[in-house]
C-alpha cells in the first residue's frame, strides 16, 4: 500500500499501543516502551509519533477521564485503526519475507 | 499546552515526587516543558472549539430585558441621563456638521480665497470686533476684508496664478414695481459674473449675461412673488432708487441661496450701480468697500498664491510704501501693509472681520463641551449606580460562573444589558432632540434638520455615539462585576463592599461641573442685567426711531423740514431730530492726528434737536443753534464728548479752533454710550447738519403713544414722497444688541438646570442604595437612642462633604472662564463672591434635597423591623 511507510519508532509505538489495548495514552506507552526495548524514550517523542501516526490515519484518539494527579486534565487514549492495523501486518510480513530470504549460514560460525 | 500533554506531564511529576522528592521531579519538568516545545503541541491543534459567544446573544437580550424591567426606577433614572445627554449632543453635532459645510457647495469652493487686506501702518489703535467672545480672540494689526474697489482687477490682471476676480457690496435700495407701493430691500450689488465665479443657480435668465447691463436686476423666486405675483417678471421694469429712482429691467430669477452660504442675496444689482461707484472706483487706498474674491488655476497652491500677492501689494502699493518709508512711519524693509488670502470655506469661522454671517469656532467647542458634560454626567451616574448596585448582583454572577460561563461572557452579558439601556436611550433622546429642534434653531438663528434617515452620515454619528456611551458607562461596571470569584461570593452572606473611593470621586465629579454651569449662568445674568440697567447717558424711553430711505439730500432735507412741521401741531409728539445714524447702527470713522498718531473719531451728522430730545448734558459751551450762523458752515463748528477732549488736552477749548482737528469747538458733551457697552466710549464728536436725517428720532409724550405712531404711520407717506415706513424703538434697538448674550445665557441656564437634574436624579439613586445598606446601623443606632435628627445629619454628613469638595474644585475654573468672557465688555460687573456662595447653597440645597426622601425614610423606620433579622 502507497503511504504506509512506518518509521522504526513510529512502529515500536503503534505496537506498544496495541498491547495496552485500553487504556494506551502517552505515559503509559512511554512506560511500556521502556519496559520492552530497555532504552530510555521521553514522552515529547512518543507524543510526536502518535500524533504523526493518528495524521497518518493508523490511530485515532479520543478523550478519556481526568485524575487528580493530572490536575483534572483529561488523557487522550490511542486505538488502533484498521488502517492501522493493516500496516502492522504489512511491515511484519516484509520483514518475515526478507528475513526467510536471507541464508542462514551468516548466522552461522564465527 | 495541550490539555493531554498537561495532564501527562503532571502525572509524571507526581510519580518523580513519590520516587525522587520534588526538587528533582520540577528540575525534570522544566526539561520535560522545553523538550515538548513543538508546534503541534501548542494549544491550536485538537482543541474543542472556543465558545462562541455570539450563540448566547438572544438569552443576554432577554436577561438585559428581564434586569432592566427588574429595576424599574434605576432605568428610568440613567435613561432620563442618558438620553438627555444624547439629545443634546444630537443637537449639537447638526449645529457644529452645518457650520462647517458652509460655502463649500460651490463648484470650485477649493479653488476660491477671499482677499484681505492688513494695515500695520498705523497699529497705534486697535479695534476689537464687539462681538461675542471677543476677547477671546487673538488681535493682529488692523485686517480688513473691504478692499479697494480697483484692487480686484489689478490683481487679476497682473498675476496670472488668478483665473477669475469677484466684488461684491450689500447696501439697501427701494423698490417699487407699481407707483405707491415700494419696499426698502436689501440689496448685494455684484460683479456681472457671479452665476458664473459661484454655483448659485439661476431659475431663468441666462448666468453670463444676467448683470452685465447697468439697468439690470436679479431677483431670488419669493422676491419675484412678491413683486410680480405669479407672472413671468423677466424683462419687465422695476424702479429702482439707490439714491434716485431709475427703472431698471429685470433679467434673472435665481434660486434662493441655500442655508450655508455666507454670501445671501434677495436682489442683485450690477456693481456698477452702487452710489459710489463711480466716485471711487479709481481710489487706491482711502476707501475700503468692497469685498473681492479670486479664484486660482488648479494645482495652485495657498502658500504659491501668499508669495503672489506680497510680490502684488509691493508692486500695486509701491509709492505709498515709499511715502511712509519716508514719513518714518514703517521701517526701510517693511512694506506696511499685507495682501493675503483666505480659503472660501474657513472665512465663515473669520469673526475678525466684517464678512456677512461669520461664527467663531468658539461656539462649536463650547456648545460640544456643554453637550459633553451632560453626557459624562448621566455615564457618571450610570457608573456609580451601577458600582452601588453591584452587591445584590453577586450572586447572580457567581452562579453563572459555577454553571460554566468563562469572564468574557459574563462580562458580555453585562456590556449587552448596558447597551440595551442605551439603545433605548438613543431612541429616546432622538425623539426629544427633534422636540427640542425649533427652540434650538431659535436660540442658534439657523434651520437645522435632524433627520437620520435622510443624512446616513447622522445615523452612522447616532449609532456610533451609542456604542461609545454603552463601552464608556458600561464597561467598568461590567469588568468589574464579571471578575468576581464565585467561590468566594457563594460561600459567604454578606455583603460585598466596594471601596467607595471611586463612587464619591465620580459624585464629586458630577457636582463640579453643575456648579460650573451654575456660577456661569449667574455670571452672565447679572451682567446682562447691568447691560440692561445701566444708565447710558441719554434718555432712551419712548423715542421712535424711523429710517429715512431717501438717499438724495435735497429731499431728505424736505421730509426733515415736514416732519418739524408735523410735530409742532401734535401734542403727541414731543420733538423730532434727526441724525446720520442711530444707536447700535454704526456711525461714520474719521481719521485724525492726535498726538502725532493716526487716531479714529467716531462721527455723527446731527441737527439742532438732537442733544435735547435725547437729555445729553453738555458739560461746557453750547450745542448748535441757529443764533450762530456759522455753525451750519458744513465743518466749520463741532461738538465733541469728554474721551475726546481728553484726548486733545489744551487744543481743546470752547469757542476756539482745535488745531488737530482744524474746527471750532463750539461744546463739549458729557460721554454718553453711542455704542454697546463692549466697547468702552470712544472719541466722539458731533457736525451740524440742519437737515441730516437719514435717521429720524421722534420723542413721543407719555400716554399718547399708540395713536400717535398709528397716525404718524399713516401720514408717513405723504411726507416722504412715497417711502415705506420702517421703524423700531429706540430702547429695543439697543436691547437687541444684547440678544446673543442673553441667548446664550438661556442655553446655559438650561444646560444647568439639566445637568442638576441629571445629576440629582443620581444623587437620588446612590442615597436609596446607601440607606438600604446601612439600614441595620441605622437601627441599632435609634435602639441604643439615637434621635432622628441625629440619624439624619450621620446620613448627610457624606453628602455635605462631597458637595464642599465639588464647591472647592468648581470654583478656580468657573472664575477664570467668566472672568475672560466677562472681559469681552468695557462696562461689567465684578464677580463677587455672593455669585460662588449662591451657586454653591444651591447646589448643596439640591443635593441634599435629593438625599433627603431616602435619608428621612431610613430615619423615620422602625428599628424593630430592620432588626428583626438578627
């Protein structure tokens, strides 16, 4: 598909949104990028990419409940499209496609 | 930020808080902030709209409504205000659009400038125009607007910047279209191309042609009517007499000249038939007559055309500048006299000079200010009402701001309310300004129409001044109402308390101005009842005064003489003089050297009845008889008043020949007032003319009044040959010289009294509100024994004290303003202090009657019941 092109970044959080499922707002995708892929992400960069993401179609938001630790702010919860969806399950298979192609003795020795 | 990336944000810090303490969690959320610095995350993106505010408009009406209706007398009250404000200033602004669209119908007004002439030769006297606010103005060298009769065509000829050159002079004629019938009219005799140089319109009769020939003669329609009824008068004669009955043909009918022009006509004659045309129409320099205007090329521009004509008045003037360079009378670089010119439109403003129909702009600004401060007074009470009232209000905006609305609507709302009041305010003052129009175009000698759906430029003026009025009276209030906290008000019962600071200023305020408006009105009453009181050093009781229209002196001599035969049969009438020149109408200047200076002697032409008939006392030698046939030698013998022998000093002596003025003073008359009582006496002396009379004075005996004038009238006509019968009454003539004063102290006294009204009206309002407020000390001060008297003084100590404030800031401004006006006249009153302390006592009296409905109910109640909350 034209205009599906998903970034690594872009991808790692689309995927971190599907797992929360419910419940996927910018902290909380933060905190399970983190706790998956072991490197330090700031929230601003997440932000960035979800919001470039629900511009591209693959996510859509809406506005959830506000807490007193937020200040009464509400949070923006992230769902999945089926547009979205699609480009998941496009991108992985181009990597499982490439990664069948590639002969495994590379991996081999050494 | 956006709300989400807020709320994010917060939530982390909380968990840095519980992990790290808070001093680092902050640090992280300063790094936090800077690093979402991005477009996208500022607040534009993803936001709920904005309310608009215009969806809740029709709900605010309704409310503005409902409020409104609530507080009826608190509307009524700012209402009354406002619209009495709005009415004026409606009032005014016609007057003011008028006054400066004068003149500036004509086609090429742009390109017209009236020339005026400015003698610095002889500046050792100065001649102030006596009219109202005189002295006001500033005084230059001596300028003049009447010209030389060939200065015009000199000017036109030799600078080539003048495409066209105009003259023109107003004089009297009568007019006759049947034997037995005439008329005195005004008259304007006028260069031939007047229809051509102006955009006055002609009816019939072709504009370049109209008054070329000399025994032609324009008419305006209701002039035509008058003479020729209903037929066609073009070709048909009219005897004409300015000075001898001639017959003359009518050429033209023009339009009546609209209601702002300067220049006005009923009749037109060719300049050439003026009586002294002919006599002076070479003469340089010593007599001043006509008034010129030129019209320039265009892309001429005023400075271009200023450095023409000083190169002009060098040239045209030049032996005469040399003369007084020589005679030490200018300096050797001077040139003594200046030529300039002046706009078309501004010459209406040019109170200087002797144009037909000029204002000052003085009259704009003051009756603008008038207006202004009726306005600011009714805003003022607007405000302070409104500041007052805001108490019971509180709750009402507390709970909308619980229910959601932001400060803006809440301010919104109430800016609407205001400006339904106003909105109201306007329509009503329209309605009373149209009341008022025809005593205003009295008072003001104008036809003005106040017609906004005929002038969108009014309407656009009405609806802005509506706008204006809502912002300025309701845009306080409305800010300040709108930012109370609703927390604060709805948890607690009591009563919010405004600093009163402001309320008292704005009442203060108030207060100033109507004293203001007071002390002038009393200023000017009392001088006008001086004017009116004062002895003038003549008798002016019961003296008729008949204009003699016969301009040829053989036969004015010939009425004289039949009417000293008339009156010597006729008990009715006592005697009969005659003169050159009635009180208020002017008199004759004569130049003198005195002293060495250039000096100007006012002159009457009178004959042997004029100093008794009139009770003027001489105070040495003799007035003119017919013993001393040398006093009628044309100049050989005068009388002069006292100023003047002062004046001359030694020169001056009874029965000898005053060297300075090279004739024998036969009498020396004690000063009387020949002019208004602006200008202080000035040097006068008096010719024997046995037969002078181009005016007529008829001293009628008591009783018989009525009949007499009735008879005198009819025989009028045999004894003048035909002439109409104009007369006036001595007394009233010169009363009339002060009418402009007293109308203006009318509008004054009126504005005065409004501005009272207005402001007590207010008074009233804020004194119901305190009383309410205070009702609970009120009666715990009548528990613990309080008389009524002494309630009553605790209510109105307040009131005391702020009209003695408003009394102290009136006072410096009111004295200053009356003492320059007050200067505009040689003989005035001094402005004592009885005139502050009754403006004062009134003022005070008003005030506290206002207060005192309020005060004494609140007194008068009984404590029980305002207590019984407790």
């Amino acid at each position: 598909m034209k205009g599906t092109y998903l970034g690594e970044f872009e991808e790692v959080v689309l995927l971190a949104v599907g797992i929360l499922h419910e419940g996927a707002y910018a902290v909380s995708i933060t905190k399970e990028i983190e706790k998956q892929s072991r490197r330090t992400v700031h929230v601003s960069a997440v932000h960035t990419a979800l919001y470039r993401l629900e511009e591209k179609g693959f996510l859509k938001s809406h506005l959830g409940e506000a807490t007193k630790e937020r200040g009464g702010k509400r949070k923006r919860l992230y769902t999945i499209t089926p547009f979205g969806a699609r480009a998941l399950q496009e991108t992985m298979e181009l990597r499982q496609q490439m990664w069948a192609q590639v002969p495994k003795i590379i991996f081999q020795g050494n | 930020m956006l709300e989400e990336i807020e709320g994010d944000l917060n939530e982390l810090f909380a968990e840095r808080v519980a992990a790290e303490g808070e001093r680092a969690a902050r640090q992280q959320y300063a790094w936090d902030v800077v690093r979402y610095l991005r477009p996208h995350t500022l607040r534009q993106s993803h936001q709920t709209r904005t309310p608009l505010y215009t969806d809740m408009l029709r709900n605010y009406f309704i409310l503005a409504k409902r409020n409104l209706l609530q507080r009826k007398l608190y509307a009524g009250i700012n209402l009354v205000g406002l619209s009495t404000g709005i009415a004026f200033c409606l009032l005014i602004y016609a007057f003011i659009r008028h006054e400066h669209s004068f003149d500036r119908f004509h086609a090429d007004a742009g390109r017209i400038y009236r020339i005026d002439y400015t003698d610095r030769v002889n500046v050792s006297f100065q001649r102030r125009t006596g009219k109202f606010l005189g002295s006001f103005q500033a005084l230059g060298g001596l300028r003049m607007c009447r010209l030389p009769i060939p200065l015009g065509p000199a000017l036109a000829e030799s600078v080539p910047e003048v495409e066209g050159m105009f003259r023109f002079r107003e004089g009297t004629a009568v007019l006759g279209a049947a034997p037995g019938v005439t008329q005195q009219e005004e008259v304007v005799f006028a260069d031939e191309n007047l229809f051509t140089f102006f955009s006055f319109r002609l009816r019939s009769g072709n504009p370049r042609t109209v008054l070329a020939g000399p025994r032609s003669v324009v008419l305006t329609e209701s002039l035509a009517r008058r003479y020729f009824g209903e037929a066609d008068p073009i070709g048909k004669p009219l005897t004409v007499n300015v000075g001898r009955p001639e017959t003359y043909t009518v050429t033209g009918v023009a339009e009546e000249p609209p209601g702002h022009s300067s220049l006005r006509f009923g009749v037109l004659l060719p300049l050439r038939s003026e009586p002294q045309y002919q006599q002076y129409k070479d003469e340089q320099l010593n007599y001043f007559a006509v008034l010129t205007l030129v019209k320039v090329r265009e892309g001429v521009s005023p400075a271009a055309l200023g450095r023409k004509l000083d190169g002009f008045a060098r040239r045209y003037f030049a032996e005469n500048i040399q003369a007084w360079r020589k005679g030490k009378l200018i300096g050797p670089r001077e040139t003594g006299i200046q030529v300039t010119a002046m706009p078309l439109p501004a010459v209406h403003f040019d109170n200087a000079v002797m144009w037909p129909r000029t204002t000052s702009r003085l009259y704009g600004y003051i009756l603008g200010s008038v207006a202004g401060l009726i306005l600011l007074i009714a805003c003022i009470n607007y405000i302070s009402l409104a500041l007052t009232n805001a108490a019971s209000r509180t709750q009402e905006v507390g709970l909308r701001k619980v229910m959601g609305a932001s400060r803006r609507q809440v301010t919104l709302q109430l800016w609407v309310e205001t400006q339904v009041l106003v909105a109201v305010a306007v329509g009503a003052g329209l309605a009373l300004a149209l009341l008022l129009l025809p005593a205003f175009n009295a008072f003001a000698d104008r036809q003005l129409v106040v017609n906004p759906f005929r002038n969108p430029e009014l309407l656009g003026a009405l609806l802005g001044l509506g706008l204006l009025v809502g912002t300025l009276a309701g845009g306080y209030p409305a800010a300040l109402l709108a930012g109370f906290n609703p927390v604060k008000v709805l948890k607690s019962n009591r009563t919010h308390r405004f600093n009163p600071a402001l309320s008292r200023g704005l009442v203060v305020v108030q207060y100033a101005v109507c004293l203001f408006l007071i002390t002038a009105a009393l200023v000017m009453y009392r001088q006008m009842q001086y004017v009116l009181r004062k002895d003038l050093g003549f008798d002016q009781a019961r003296v008729l005064v008949v204009e003699n229209p016969e301009k040829d002196p053989a036969r004015q001599k010939r009425v004289w003489e039949r009417m000293q035969q008339y009156a010597a049969g006729r008990p009715g009438i006592a005697a009969v003089a005659g003169a050159s020149a009635s009180f208020g109408k002017g008199s004759m200047i004569y130049f003198f050297t005195i002293n060495g200076q250039n000096r100007p002697v006012d002159v009457f032409d009178v004959d042997y009845n004029y100093l008794p008939l009139l009770g003027i006392p001489l105070v040495q030698g003799r007035n003119f008889s017919p013993q001393h046939p040398t006093d009628s030698v044309r100049k050989e013998a005068v009388i002069i008043n006292e100023t003047l022998a002062r004046q001359l000093g030694d020169d001056a002596r009874v029965g000898e020949v005053s060297q300075q003025l090279k004739m024998r003073v036969v009498g020396i008359v004690k000063d009387y007032h020949y002019a208004s009582l602006e200008m202080k006496i000035g040097p006068a002396l008096l010719w024997l003319n046995p037969s002078a009379a181009s005016t007529l004075l008829v001293k009628l005996t008591p009783g018989h009044g009525p009949g007499t004038l009735a008879q005198l009238a009819q025989d009028w006509k045999t004894m003048s040959g035909g002439q109409p019968f104009n007369y006036s009454f001595l007394d009233g003539d010169i009363s009339t010289q002060y009418r402009e004063y007293s109308r203006w102290m009318n509008l004054l006294g009126l504005a005065a009294g409004f501005a009272i009204l207005v402001a007590c009206l207010g008074l009233f309002g804020l004194s119901g509100l305190n009383a309410v407020n205070r009702t609970r000390e009120v009666g715990i001060r009548k528990v613990l024994g309080a008389s009524v008297g002494q309630v009553l003084l605790l209510l109105n100590r307040d009131v005391v004290r702020l009209a003695a404030v408003s009394f102290v800031l009136a006072v410096p401004g009111a004295w200053y303003l009356m003492r320059r006006w007050l200067q505009d006249f040689a003989y005035r009153v001094e402005i004592g202090p009885e005139v502050f302390v009754a403006a004062g006592v009134a003022g005070l009296l008003t005030a506290l009657l206002a207060v005192s409905y309020h005060s004494l109910k609140a007194a008068l109640a009984n404590p029980v019941d305002s207590l019984r909350s407790e």
